[in-house]
C-alpha cells in the first residue's frame, strides 16, 4: 500500500521528483541518505590523525585532564611554568598531559575557572584521553563521531518539518559545508554542540507537530501517553546537555522557547510543559552558577570584555558573513548562488500564498535561531574589545537553521526541471571547495608536528641543543607533544609571551637566551605570530652570544623555525 504524499508537500507543489522521494520510495530514500552520509564521513576522515593538533586543542586536553597551561591564568595563580633554564621535554609534556586520575572532574572544574568554557566536553575528554590515549585521531574522536551524526540528524529534522526532499537537502549541505569537515576534526566542543541542537529541534518538533485527535483525546481523559513524557524528558537531557557543553547553547534554547510560544500559544498544555521543560533545565545548570561567575570575573579580570568598540556600520558585513561563510568559506561563487537562492527562493514562496504576511513554520522556526544566535554574538561583540567579526565557531550553531531556509528555497522554485540542476551545481561547488580545503592544511590551525619534524630530521641536531619557543604557554607544550612523539632528544625552553613586550620581559628573555646559549652549540627558535620587536630582541641577544643563523624554514600561520649555530671561533670554554 502506498504512503499518501506529505500534506506540506500537497501545499508547496512539489514536483514528482519531490513525490518519488516522499512517497513509498522508502529504499531510494535509505540508499540516497546513506550516500550522502558517506560522503560525508570520508570527507571528515581524511587527515583525522595526521593534521597537527593546534592551540585549541592543547587546551581542551589540559583542561580535560585538569592541568593550567594558560600564562594569564597562571600569573593570575601566582605560579610560572617556564623555568630559567632548558629543561627535559618530560618537563613540559608533564604540564600538558599529567593526569589527576580517571574521571577526576573537580580538577577540570578548578582549572575552568580561570577560562570561559562550561565542563560537560572536557569531562568526556578525560574518559577519552585515559580509555583511548593522547594521539590527535583518538582526541578528535568525539567531535568526529558527532559531527558525521549530524548528516542524518538533519535529514530527520527536516523531515519532520518539511518533507524528506528537505530532510535530504539539509543532509547534503551539512555533509560537504567545509565548516562542518574542518571542525569535526577539531578536537573543541563545536560539532558536540550542533549535534545537540539538532537532536534536540528533532524532539521538539515530534512534540509539536502530535496529531490533534491525540491531544484532544489526553486533554479529554486528563492523561498524557508515556512517550510523550519521555519526548519530554529527553528534550530537557538534551537541553541541559547543551548548556554544560557551550555556552552559546542559551541563545538557541530562547531561540527553541521563541518558537514554540509563538507556534503553540493557544495550546495551554504545550506551554505548560514547556516552561516546565525550562524549569528543569535552569534546575539542572543551576550548580554551574557559582563557577560561571567565577569565570565571568576572570573575563573582566582579564580584559576580554572592556565594551564600546563595535561599529554598527560593521552590520551589513556581519549580515553577508553569517548567511555564507559556512557554506563554503573562502569561495565568492557560492556565496553569490547560496544568497540569491535564498532570496529568490522566499520571494517566490511568500509570492504564492495568498496571505503574503503569513509565516511558515520552517521560516518562522529557521528565523527564531539565527536571530538569538546572532543577535547573542553581537551582544558579545558590542561588549568585547574586538572590533572584528568572528563568526566561524558560533556560525556552526546557526548553519543547521541556514540549511533548512536554503533547502526551503530551493524547493519552493517554481521551474521543475532547474530544481535537481541547482542541486547539484551547489552540492558540486561546495564539495570541489571542501575538497580543496580537507587536502590543504587547516587554516586556523599551526604546524607544530611538521616543525618537529623537520627539527627531528635536520643532520645537525643533537642531543644537547635546546629548542626555544616564543610565545610560551601552549605553544611550547604542543612542541614538546610532537617532539616526544617523534622520540627526539632535545631540551626544550619557552621565551616570554610577545604581547605589550615590557623591560621585564627584555631581561628575562635575554637571560634565558643566555643560560640557553651555554649549554648548546645550536639553537632551534620557533616564531609562532611573534611581533617583530620579539624576533629582533632574539636575533640581536644570540648574534651578540656569536650565533648566527644557518637554516630556517616558514610554516603557514606566521610560523617560523630558524636554526642558530655557534660560530666555531667563540666555543665557550670547558671548565
């Protein structure tokens, strides 16, 4: 027996290519979602163990196992981590990866204090980092495993808002957005995060759209069926979930209440249940209230959030860069196809409705989202110091919403035949653009395993040179993870941070030069974004110390090596 097309369907004229696929086509269906989701996997595959751990990530393992390898923080402690001396790589990969034990949670939640991230990520790390061990594969399990997740989630979301054609299109941006590839293999909480919210709009959209003789039946017997309870349930899990794994889940769930006030606000038992959803979730997060202001003071402390810096002229960019960049971030072709898909595509579905201000749910919904998400990073921008737009993280909360407008565009374009055509040209744009970025080098990420590498196989290395790394902090534990990995026998010694270089910060780098160049014959300085007055405080203190440079070689992301060799004329003498 055939299964009747969707009503949605009925309403929106969908053309029998949409039909085959709604109907009793239940296999093709299968077969497509599988495709789709394959591709994607691969696609997040490729290079999951030998792409170089970055910054980020040393800190999602330091804070995992509850280790402080933030300087600002530690000064804040009153303690260092760079000694005077060249120390051991054991020194410094103690500071990284020594662990307070299995599922030691206060010691994650201590070293949180002093950051602005809740726990509920870092918590799974330490299982992780214990259970699985510290390779950059294992580390970066977690956000892999959800972010393949969240192809079929969106196929399933979008389902139960549209129509399968929806659900399969939505699939099909979120397996080749280059965004969604590059942070599934990023070892943060971003792809977590978006699984989460997905899963949680699935839920919410199963309460939503019951059938009317079911609700009037349990408001009727003043009983309410054991499934719903556990719709329910399960949607203040997912909720809380939320909150503990990214604070920018807030924004979505005001997004979520939004919605279904508006949807719902006649249907007394819907809302209740809601707001009680609500209760329980603030309920939940309330222990977290007294660390989250400790954190909110740490920001102030820190100076992160000094306010008055946005320019509103700065709005139609940031409009331009949230509706594109996480579709394909560097190319101006599907940008240009993705805004005028989106433009066209609503213009010719509200072109159609004979009550031209009427709001569909998937408009409406999509709507919801991006303005609480967006709306809550302004609020961020006007109150930070940064007169700069950074939407890539947060962009992948609001992506899922931005798939179903797009997918709803295209579906409400009136020419039958152009409508698979479009389909595939932007499915080719985006996978040729996410292919290029997956087969390059990550580009917020530093090459701290190719510089081990090439210090590793230089002829000229030697057990008793000393690799000296500015900024210190995370940069120089990420250099001893790679350099013990690769089983190199050095002494490794961190230079002082390079932000607002101070006198202090001149006589302390000159003296561990100095100690440096006492003990080694050559010296291995990695530049990672130092300032010009750091690099010439370095060359001039070892020029001065007879060393002169003999080799160097640059990374992507302002990441030098440069190899300084004492001249044979000026070997310190013995004794």
């Amino acid at each position: 027996m055939k299964t009747p097309v969707l009503q949605s369907e009925q309403k929106n004229g969908l053309n029998i290519w949409c039909r085959f696929l709604a109907s009793d086509q239940k296999k093709q269906t299968l077969i497509l979602l599988l495709l789709i989701t394959l591709a994607g996997l691969l696609l997040r595959l490729y290079g999951l163990n030998e792409r170089s751990l970055w910054v980020d990530e040393m800190f999602t393992i330091a804070h995992a196992l509850g280790n402080q390898i933030n300087l600002t923080a530690l000064d804040y402690l009153g303690q260092a981590m760079d000694p005077e001396t060249p120390q051991a790589l054991s020194y410094y990969h103690d500071f990284l990866l020594q662990s307070h034990g299995l599922g030691n949670w206060q010691a994650t939640v201590e070293v949180l204090k002093l950051n602005n991230h809740p726990p509920f990520f870092f918590w799974l790390m330490n299982w992780v980092i214990h259970l699985l061990g510290d390779s950059p594969a294992m580390l970066r399990l977690p956000a892999f495993l959800c972010g393949v997740a969240c192809i079929p989630m969106m196929f399933l979301l979008g389902r139960k808002i549209h129509s399968v054609p929806l659900g399969l299109m939505a699939a099909l941006f979120m397996s080749l957005s280059g965004y969604q590839v590059l942070h599934a293999q990023d070892a943060r909480p971003y792809t977590m995060v978006t699984l989460l919210a997905i899963s949680q709009s699935w839920l919410f959209f199963r309460l939503i759209q019951r059938p009317k003789e079911q609700v009037d039946s349990e408001q009727h017997e003043n009983t309410v069926q054991p499934a719903v309870w556990l719709h329910w349930l399960g949607f203040t899990l997912l909720g809380t979930l939320g909150l503990y794994t990214h604070y920018f889940y807030g924004p979505f769930l005001i997004g979520l209440l939004l919605y279904g006030s508006i949807r719902k606000f006649r249907d007394i038992q819907f809302i209740t249940a809601l707001i009680s959803s609500y209760l329980l979730i603030a309920l939940a997060f309330s222990p977290w209230l007294e660390i989250l202001n400790l954190q909110k003071d740490w920001v102030s402390h820190s100076g992160h959030f000094t306010g008055g810096r946005w320019d509103w002229i700065q709005v139609p960019e940031y409009i331009w860069r949230m509706l594109n960049e996480f579709v394909s971030p560097k190319n101006l072709l599907m940008k240009l196809l993705a805004t005028f898909l989106l433009i066209y595509g609503l213009w010719i579905h509200y072109h159609r409705k004979p009550n031209r201000f009427a709001i569909s749910p998937l408009v409406l919904f999509a709507f919801c989202w991006l303005v609480c998400i967006y709306g809550f990073q302004i609020l961020i921008d006007v109150l930070s110091d940064s007169s700069t737009l950074n939407v890539r993280r947060y962009t992948l909360l609001a992506a899922p919403a931005y798939y179903l407008l797009l997918g709803g565009a295209i579906i409400n374009i009136r020419e039958d035949w152009i409508r698979p055509a479009i389909i595939a040209g932007v499915a080719l744009i985006m996978g040729v653009n996410t292919g290029q970025i997956v087969t390059r080098s990550i580009p917020f990420a530093q090459h701290f395993s190719a510089v081990a590498q090439w210090i590793n196989k230089n002829p000229m290395l030697t057990p008793d040179d000393t690799v000296l790394v500015n900024p210190s902090g995370p940069h120089t534990v990420a250099m001893a993870y790679y350099l013990k990995r690769q089983s190199t026998h050095v002494r490794l010694l961190g230079l002082p941070v390079n932000s607002m270089f101070s006198e202090a910060d001149y006589r302390t780098l000159n003296r561990r030069l100095d100690n440096a160049s006492t003990t080694s014959e050559n010296l291995w300085v990695v530049l990672s974004q130092s300032s010009d007055s750091a690099k010439l405080a370095i060359d001039q203190r070892l020029t001065h110390q007879h060393f002169i440079p003999s080799a160097s070689v640059e990374f992507p992301k302002s990441l030098k090596v440069i190899l300084y060799t004492r001249t044979k004329h000026s070997l310190p003498k013995k004794g």
